[in-house]
C-alpha cells in the first residue's frame, strides 16, 4: 500500500522469436496499498459498460510512433529524462496509512529499509497470514538468505544464472508495493540499476480495467507512458522491466496451458495473452520481469517462469524500534508504546507488518501522550488486536465521545461492514463500482465514505487513472467484516453467514443466540483450505465479549447484553 543483471541482450520489440511452450503448469489457484498521483483525468476505455470509454486524446496515445533507425545511445537525452522525471513524481512521496489523502511525505525520508528474504520457489502456504507472520517471528535470521530489493535481479555469489524473472511473495501490507516504489525512486534518481533503460510499472489493479480489451504491447505502453511515442522502442536497443505488482489483486485470467503464442509487440491480443506470453519468456524474451504477490496467490505463476523467489518478511524486531524512533520524536513515548507492545506476543508479532506500526502508533500515541487531559489507565489500553482496531475505527471515524448520532453514520458503518465482509468472502481485497453496487453503495456515496472515513476506506485514482477502492489493509476489512456479522445479530436478528457462506446443513440452525453464530462461523473457518476466514473469526469472537461490546457502542447505538454467555461456544471449539 529498490541492481538489474542480465546476460541476455537488450529488449527487440521488432524480433519475433518462435520459442517452444513449456510443459503445462498446475492447475491455478483462485484468489483476490497505495496509489500513486497522476495529473491525467480518469480513463475511460470502451467495449464494455463497467469499463472506461477512450477520449480521443487518449486514442492517438494507441497508435505505435514510426520507428526510425536510431539507436538507445543516439536517442535524445531528454526523452529519457522526461521519463525518469515523470515517474519520480510519481513515485518520490508516501501518505502512511492512505493514499493520497493526508499530506504526502517524502518516501525517502520515511523510509526503513525491510527484511527481504530468497526463497526456493513451490513454497505455498495454506495457512492464514497472521499464522504465516506469527511462524516467521519464530525462525531466525539465520536461516534464511537475506537480499536488498535494490539487488533483486543480481545473483547471489554462489549463483552464476542470470536472474531474469523474479516472483517476490508476502502477506498483505508487508511492504511490497512499497518496496517497488523505492526500487524505481531509486532508479529514477540515478541511484541504481542505471544498466536499466526504462522501467515499465503496470499494477494488476489499474491492468483489471483493461481484461475485456484486445490491443498490442506496444499500444498498451503508449496508453500508460505516453512518452513512449518518442523513445523508437522498437528499435530493440531498450533493456526494459516490467514491473507487475499484486497479483492477488488480478482479475485477469491467466492461462499460461494456453498454446496462443505470441512474439509480435505490434499484435493485438487479450491482457491476458500478453501477461502470461511475457512472463513466460515468448513475448521480449530478454525483458526483465518483477512480479508481486500474496501468497495465496502466488502460485498462479508456473514456477518454470520464475528465475528466483524472494519474500518480504517486513520489519526485524531492530526495523520495528527503527520504525517507531522515526514516527515518534518523543522518546519517553516511544519507549512507552514499544514496551507496551512488547508486552503481547500478537500484537508485537503483528508489528512485522510496516501498517500494523503504523495503526499502533496511531492508535497508542493518542492514548499514552502525557499531553491528554484525561490519560488512559494502563486497563484501557488495547492489548488484543480486537482491542486495538476497535479503538482505530473510532478514532478514524471521528465518532467516539460524540453524544448525538447521526444516521449516516450508522449508515455508514453497516454499509462498509457489509462490503468488507461480501469481498472477504469472495477473497477481494480491491474492488470496482460493480462491486460496491452489489452491496448497495453507488459511487457518490463511495466519494462521501472514503472522505468521512479516510484512513479506512478509500478511492484510489492509481498510477494511470483507474479508480478502485480497498480498505487501509486486509486485517481492518476483517474487523469490518466480524462487526457486520455481529451488527446483524443485535440489530436484525439475522445470521448472514447462512446466506452469505451457505452450508449443506444450513438450514438445520436457527440464530437464536450467538452462540448459533459463532458456532457456524467457527465451521466455515475450518471449512476454508487457506484459512482466509480465521482472522475473521477471531474478531467475531473478540468483538462478542462485553468488554468490546461496550466500545462498540461509540460506533452505534446499540445495547450491551450483559446476559450473554460464551460458553457454549468456547465448548464448542474445545470438541
């Protein structure tokens, strides 16, 4: 929300090489922060009513330039450098949290460097992520090969192939999107990889927009780098990478059993078609090629098209004290919150996750400053992580001590539960207009949401105009998510996982107590095979207690059930 090496020889978009298909990959598995500014009105293509419709403008950027004979090295010095410029612009500054809303801050002045690991590809982790995050916690640094993003495409000195497609894992708002923004700042600024002509950054998120679309390489990169129509890439003097960032966030079908070749920059063919022949070495076999993704998502990727795997591990516990010393400048509070986090394994395991730190800092600078009037008793502070992002919505919702509740509020509230808890379901992390229609929010009420509640939900414009929305990071749609489900028992009386996450004996339960409640929502948990549901869960159960339950009442005028028994549920689980 970073040194390129290759012996192959610079990109030729003019060649068309007929390279043989490999074997087929396993069958692929089904899955679902931070944009980046562009001065450019939103995009429109045409061809289908979800999708956006080209301005003429924009069609003139899909006509390929003339090539001529020059050559990278005759090339005009400024084109290049308009190059740079413009995605340095793009990629210099950081809202922490959001994207841009809040003030921008430089990303090199924000900015700690993260554990980056490589690993042996075909490592595919069914487990929940906080369970990935919480086993990493355990192993040590040893064990483990450690690599600079900056230097993900050198091999290492025992390695003498040349490292041409990198496929780097990690959980949601570990850092990944993060780290591709410094590696092309750092290019940018003329800091690294300089052997690199051009660096092509293309989000899977922004890519969505275009799946139903047919068009060239060359027409897709005159649509998102306009100057590009200047460069002559076809000349094939060029060493370019693409960088792919969130393949879990993909709604383009990737098919790479598909026998359609494809060689020719200047056919036009599906989005898909073209990914899956880049990456797998038909289309630009020179090209190098940064894919990211969650975990769960990883496997998309065929391994034979992957020339190394690295993981972002996030912050050591060194990176984590590091981190908090830059946000806090007050050191006896600093001191405090880290302590404090110190003293729960979840949450201080957690704070591997750069927005974790982020969403704690928040959270306990607000409630240990010495500056407050009223200061918290230490029985106040969060101590679980149900604890600690009940206390994040109210004050990013601007809502707690507040004695008069309007109804959009509430409003809100249950509608953005109902959408986290639909696209949780669904495995979605980003969602389009169609989405948040099928939950009943049109797209001026989604502008009215992301400015009331700006450090939760947002709208994005991306990299090239695109618009999506998410939330901050997957652990809040997850709390959003357990809020809905429990909102629609003490409101409604009603048990949306019946509806929402059928089972074959569905029909055999009543929603009389919650205990009914949590007892489905524990079977679909342990029903999902990579535990997407168990943070989920953990929540319900945590936001179920009364303690929560009276913080919940900052959120919405409900009454606390003081009669509520969770033992049959903790009963339950014991069987």
């Amino acid at each position: 929300m970073k040194s390129h090496q290759s012996l192959d020889p610079p990109s030729n978009f003019n060649k068309q090489t007929d390279l043989g298909f490999r074997s087929d990959p396993p069958e692929p598995s089904a899955v679902s922060m931070k944009s980046h500014q562009s001065l450019d009105p939103p995009s429109n293509f045409a061809g289908n009513n979800n999708l956006p419709v080209l301005r003429p403008d924009q069609q003139s950027r899909l006509k390929p330039a003339e090539p001529d004979c020059h050559s990278c090295d005759s090339q005009s010095p400024e084109v290049l450098n308009t190059f740079r410029s413009n995605l340095q612009r793009k990629f210099e500054c950081l809202c922490e949290g959001i994207s841009k809303q809040g003030n921008p801050t430089l990303l090199n002045k924000i900015y700690t460097e993260l554990y980056i690991t490589e690993r042996e590809s075909g490592e595919i982790s069914n487990e929940h992520e906080m369970r990935q995050i919480e086993t990493q916690s355990r192993r040590t640094e040893t064990e483990d090969t450690p690599i600079k993003c900056k230097d993900i495409f050198k091999p290492l000195p025992a390695q003498d192939k040349p490292i041409r497609r990198v496929l780097t894992k990690g959980v949601a708002g570990i850092g990944k999107t993060v780290s591709v923004q410094k590696f092309i700042l750092d290019w940018a600024e003329g800091k690294e990889n300089q052997d690199v002509h051009l660096i092509f950054p293309l989000p899977f998120r922004e890519l969505n927009l275009m799946k139903d679309q047919k068009l060239s390489l060359l027409e897709l990169l005159l649509f998102f780098f306009p100057e590009t129509k200047e460069m002559e890439i076809s000349s094939g003097d060029y060493k370019v990478l693409f960088i792919f960032d969130g393949l879990d966030e993909c709604r383009v079908s990737l098919d790479f059993r598909s026998r359609v070749r494809l060689c020719d920059v200047s056919e036009s063919v599906s989005v898909d078609v073209m990914l899956t022949n880049l990456m797998a070495g038909h289309l630009l076999p020179s090209a190098l090629i940064w894919i990211t993704s969650r975990p769960a998502a990883a496997d998309l990727i065929p391994s034979e098209c992957v020339d190394r795997v690295t993981e972002v591990r996030g912050f050591t516990d060194k990176q984590k004290e590091k981190y908090f010393r830059k946000r806090i400048s007050d050191e006896s509070l600093n001191n405090r919150i880290i302590s404090h986090l110190k003293s729960s394994r979840s949450l201080y395991n957690m704070c591997h996750i750069p927005v974790f730190c982020w969403i704690s800092a928040t959270v306990l600078e607000r409630m240990l400053s010495k500056t407050k009037r009223k200061a918290k008793s230490e029985g106040e502070i969060p101590k679980t992580l149900t604890e600690m992002y009940t206390h994040f919505l109210i004050i990013q919702t601007n809502i707690k001590h507040q004695k008069d509740y309007e109804k959009n509020d509430e409003d809100l509230m249950l509608k953005l539960g109902k959408l986290a808890f639909e696209q949780l379901v669904k495995g979605n992390l980003i969602f389009y207009d169609e989405d948040l229609r099928e939950c009943g929010i049109d797209v001026a009420e989604a502008s009215v949401y992301s400015g009331l509640c700006t450090q939760i939900f947002r709208e994005e414009f991306g990299l090239y105009q695109g618009k999506v929305y998410c939330f901050l990071h997957l652990t809040v749609q997850e709390h959003l998510a357990a809020l809905h489900v429990l909102f629609s028992f003490l409101l409604y009386n009603e048990d949306v996982l019946i509806q929402s996450l059928p089972s074959k004996h569905s029909d055999e339960f009543s929603c009389d107590t919650i205990s009914d409640v949590h007892q489905r929502a524990v079977d679909k948990a342990l029903q999902s095979k990579n535990g997407h549901l168990d943070l989920f869960l953990r929540f319900l159960l945590g936001l179920s207690l009364e303690s929560n339950q009276k913080l919940l009442q900052d959120l919405l005028t409900l009454t606390v059930n003081d009669s509520w028994s969770n033992e049959k549920t903790v009963e339950y689980i014991k069987i």
